[in-house]
C-alpha cells in the first residue's frame, strides 16, 4: 500500500536513527514521484533532525521551519501516508521551540495513525533485528557524521569524468563559427 521508499525511511528513522540515509532514501523517490511537496515535508524533517544531532542549530531550526510551513500545503497527502498532521505540526513545533531554547536533541517518534503501517514497520525491524523507538547512538561518528565518513569516490570520479569530458569536447556541439 506504502512505496518500499517510505517504509524503509520509517525504517530508519525510527531504528537506527540514520537521519542521513532517510534523505537520501526518499530523495530518490521524491524525483521519481514528480517532486510531490509532502515526500519533501519528510525530507526536511529527516535532514533537520540530522543536523540537530550534530549540533547545526541554525541549520536545524531553519529546516524544521520549512518543513512545518510545507506541511500547512500538504496536509492531504500526509494523511494519506497514514500519518497524523496535526500531532506532526504540533512535533514540529515543539522541536523548534527545544532548539531556539538551546535544548539538546532527542530522538523523536512521527505521529504514525496507520495501524498496519506502524506494524508492517515493527515487523521489518524484527526481521532485521533492529529495534524500533531506539535513541540515537550518539557516539557513533559513522551515523552522526555520515555525510563527511561515507564513501564518496563514485561521485568524485564521475565529476572529473564530467570534467574531462568537457575540456576534450566529447558530447558537446562544436562552437559556432567566428563571426
């Protein structure tokens, strides 16, 4: 009933805290989905949260807004993923208020009204032997700073292929003529 995207980011969310995978997870989906504004809603919140952890505050706080102001626009769709908007807005809320009064973070719950949905969850936790509703690790540098330890070498060495590319002039049209 759920894509496989959002579960496994419930998944992630909700066990091993891997904010970052969240993002990306759902990232892929939003821009196969036509860039639906309430998969966007669940990103900001993953990445927020994220950067709370690590102490952005700044950062934190501004994606917490973001997402709390596009969740106004996409209450609908959020119902339909079996969430509860109004107990999501008033999360939200609340976590914005902890971070302007400089409170350290804590791992949260979203509001899950679907009871299938929460147990189709529970049970891909069992299965994988994860435990739902567990806090943060917050000594695992791996999760907490995952955006500066993950393997990035795909991604460099197709820019510089991409660069390469260019300067050779593989796949570009040639110049116009001088005028």
């Amino acid at each position: 009933m759920y894509p496989k995207a959002y579960i496994e980011y419930l998944i992630h969310f909700h066990s091993d805290r891997d904010y970052f995978e969240c993002h990306e997870i759902l990232e892929e989906h939003w821009k196969q989905d036509g860039r639906n504004k309430g998969w966007l809603v669940l990103i900001q919140i993953a990445v927020a949260f994220y950067h709370y952890r690590r102490g952005n505050v700044s950062g934190a706080l501004r994606l917490i807004r973001r997402a709390r102001a596009l969740l106004d626009e996409t209450q609908e769709m959020i119902r339909r993923l079996g969430l509860d908007d109004g107990a999501l807005a008033r999360l939200l809320d609340e976590t914005a208020r902890r971070i302007t009064r400089g409170e350290p973070y804590e791992s949260v719950e979203l509001p899950i009204r679907d009871r299938s949905l929460y147990e189709e969850c529970q049970a891909a936790c069992a299965r994988r032997q994860l435990v739902w509703g567990r806090a943060s690790d917050l000594a695992n540098l791996n999760l907490v700073d995952k955006h500066r330890r993950r393997d990035r070498s795909d991604v460099v060495a197709a820019r510089e292929q991409k660069k390469r590319a260019k300067a050779e002039g593989v796949g570009f049209p040639p110049p116009p003529p001088p005028a």
